[in-house]
C-alpha cells in the first residue's frame, strides 16, 4: 500500500521542473495585489505632484502676461496723452456755438471739428461739461486737458419755460362751452384734440351745456381735470337748445343722450293723452321719469 503512495511522489525531471513553475506563478498571482497598490500608490503621488506643478506654471504665464497687458495698456495712455498735450492749446471756452477757427485754435482736427458743427447744425447744445466729454470725436486724454478750460453760462430750460407761459396763458382765459371751437378748447389746461373732438361730439348730442359738471359725462373726463379747468369755462345761458314736447316726434326725441326709446315713447304717449302738455309737472308725474333724470330733460324741454 505503502509503495503505491510513494509511487505518487516520484517525478521525473521534466514533472519537477513543472512543479516548480507552478509554484512560481502562485506566488506570483499572490503576491501582485499588493505590489500593484504599491506602485499605483507612487503613481498616483507623482501625478498629483505634476497638476501642481503645471497649475503653478499656469497661473506664473497668466500673471506674466497680464503685467505686459497693464504695462503695454499704460504705455499706451501716457503716449496718446503725449500726443495731445503736444497737439493741444487750451484757453477758456464755451463749446456752444464756437467758430471754427477757435476749434482749429485748440488744436482740434478738421474731422472732429466737422462732427461737432454737425452735431449743432442739429439742434445739439451743450448743457454742462459732460457733453462736450460724450462726443466720441474727442479722446479722453484731449478731454482731460480741455476740461479746466470749458466755460458754459447757465443755460435756461426753453422748453421749460415756454410750457410755464402756456400754463400761466391757460389760466386766465375763460372758455365758452357752448360756442368754443376745437381750437379754443385747445387753450384749456390738460384739453388736448380727442378730447375737444369729444367735447363738442357730446355738446351737439345734448344740443348744449347748462353746466360745467356735464364735462363729466364725457367719455375719459373726470373730476380731477374738471377742477384744474373749473376757473376757466363757462357755460352762456342760452347755448341750450331746447326741444318743444308739444311738436316732437319719438324718433327724434330718443336721440337725445339723456333719453332711450322707451322713454320718449312714454311723453309722447303722455302728450297725446292729455293733448297737449301745459306744465313741466305733467312730464315729472311720468313713471319713467325720475328725479334725477328730470333735473336733467327739463333743461332741454319746453311747452309751446
């Protein structure tokens, strides 16, 4: 039995080589993991050493090269304002309306003194020292050399003034209601063309006004702008035409704006009933006429 195992260990050179190669690899197999680690371990310190150097290098180049952007960027303004101290001849000055010549005087060129003469051939002025420094003709080195020397008086709000007048016009004219025209409608504070368009719309519908409160019932009017005028309108008592209820007809009678169909209808029932009206009483005891309507039609409404 015995000799049967020990058959089993008897190897041949070429068995025994074999072993060992096996034996090699196992170890092997066994052994890389951990020097594998090892090496990605000082891989891995290396790299992370190599982006730091590379950042560093990086950031030196863009210092490097923003110096010689700020230095080249210096350069170049010491050197345009060389140029425009040696090109400029200040003395004081009002940029408004300054001759050519004056121009040439200062130093300026014949193309930015074109573009200023076309800048004031178009109603363009200079209000204060900031203007002059917006025109895009002249450098800011030019500028802050002429600066000292710009000399603009005071200069009066035209426009300003001109509306103050108009205002102060407007309120001491008195308005007619009921014979302005568009025009003169116009001379009210705040009455502009639709409005007066709607005003003498509404005036002709009602065949006048009997008070300066009706400009409420026009379309957009409210009280606010009926106070700033109050002082300025009036209202001529016979502006008002009035409508004779013993003649008119129900379609003519409803196209006033105080009356619809059903309304009219009803006085001229009212009329043929009685065959005639006699007082304006009668025309207030209709169902359809209340108080407040009444206050208003019997301005407009006489017995003939």
């Amino acid at each position: 039995m015995f000799g049967d195992v020990k058959n089993y260990f008897n190897f041949n050179k070429g068995e025994r080589i074999g072993i060992v190669v096996v034996i090699v690899i196992i170890i092997a197999v066994l052994a890389y993991p951990y020097f594998n680690k090892v090496t990605f371990k000082d891989n891995d310190a290396e790299y992370l050493q190599f982006a730091k150097d590379i950042e560093l290098f990086e950031n030196s180049l863009k210092n490097a090269t923003d110096s010689a952007n700020e230095a080249r960027r210096l350069d170049f303004q010491q050197m345009d304002r060389s140029v425009a101290q040696n090109k400029i001849s200040p003395f004081i000055f009002n940029p408004n309306l300054l001759p050519s010549e004056q121009w040439s005087k200062l130093g300026l060129k014949d193309w930015q003194i074109k573009i200023i003469k076309n800048y004031e051939a178009k109603g363009g002025k200079f209000y204060k020292k900031e203007d002059f420094k917006r025109m895009f003709c002249i450098s800011p080195s030019e500028y802050e050399i002429l600066e000292p020397y710009i000399s603009i008086p005071e200069q009066k709000n035209e426009y300003a003034e001109r509306k103050a007048e108009t205002r102060e016009i407007k309120k001491k004219i008195l308005v007619d209601l009921n014979t302005a025209d568009s025009v003169t409608l116009l001379t009210l504070y705040g009455i502009g063309p639709s409005f007066a368009k709607r005003i003498i719309k509404y005036r002709n519908l009602l065949g006048g006004f009997y008070s300066k409160s009706q400009l409420l019932e026009v379309y957009g009017f409210d009280q606010e702008r009926l106070d700033k005028i109050n002082d300025n309108i009036d209202v001529s008592t016979g502006g008002v035409t009035k409508i004779n209820i013993n003649k008119v007809r129900t379609d003519d009678l409803k196209k006033h704006p105080y009356l619809d169909y059903y309304t009219a209808k009803a006085i001229v029932d009212q009329r043929i009933i009685l065959g005639k009206f006699t007082s304006m009483q009668q025309i207030k005891e209709i169902s359809l006429i209340h108080e407040d309507l009444f206050s208003k039609i019997k301005n407009y409404l006489v017995i003939e």
